[in-house]
C-alpha cells in the first residue's frame, strides 16, 4: 500500500500478533523467507523506533526478542495519514 515494503509491513503484524516479543528466527519461518531479509527488515524497524529489542548491545551470537512498539506505529501512522492528506 502506498509504495510501504510489505515484509516490513507483515513483520509488524506478526509481531502485533505476539506482544511478548519473537526471535528474528522465528519471524523467518512466519514469512518463509531468507533470515537475511528478515534481519534487514528488522534493523530498519529497530533504527526507526517501530521496533524495539531486549538488547541495547550489539546482537552478536545471543538470542534477541524483537517487539512491536505499538505507540510509535501509531503515532507514524498518524504522520504518515496527515501527509498524505496534506495536513501537515
């Protein structure tokens, strides 16, 4: 939907849909696709703040549990509506 990268857009939603969080493995095998994509994906969530993980560290050999920030995505929803309306 508007030019949005959909498997960013379905690893938000599978993470809305485990609000305890899921490793980047486990998002893999919801998508049925290459860990390196996901892992892509989900450094780009992270650095916008849509994302959050349990490690403020680099992620270097540890499991990390990777979790949905509801309220940003809200709150770029609400940028990204007004716009495209043109109310900004």
């Amino acid at each position: 939907m508007f030019g949005a990268n959909p498997i960013r857009g379905a690893i938000i939603r599978i993470l809305a849909q485990h609000p305890d969080g899921m490793t980047s493995g486990a998002i893999e095998r919801e998508l049925s696709t290459s860990y390196q994509t996901v892992f892509r994906h989900l450094q780009a969530l992270v650095a916008t703040g849509l994302v959050v993980t349990d490690s403020p560290e680099a992620h270097h050999g540890r499991r990390v549990i990777y979790t949905l920030d509801a309220a940003a995505v809200s709150t770029a929803l609400g940028d990204y509506l007004a716009y495209l309306l043109a109310r900004d």
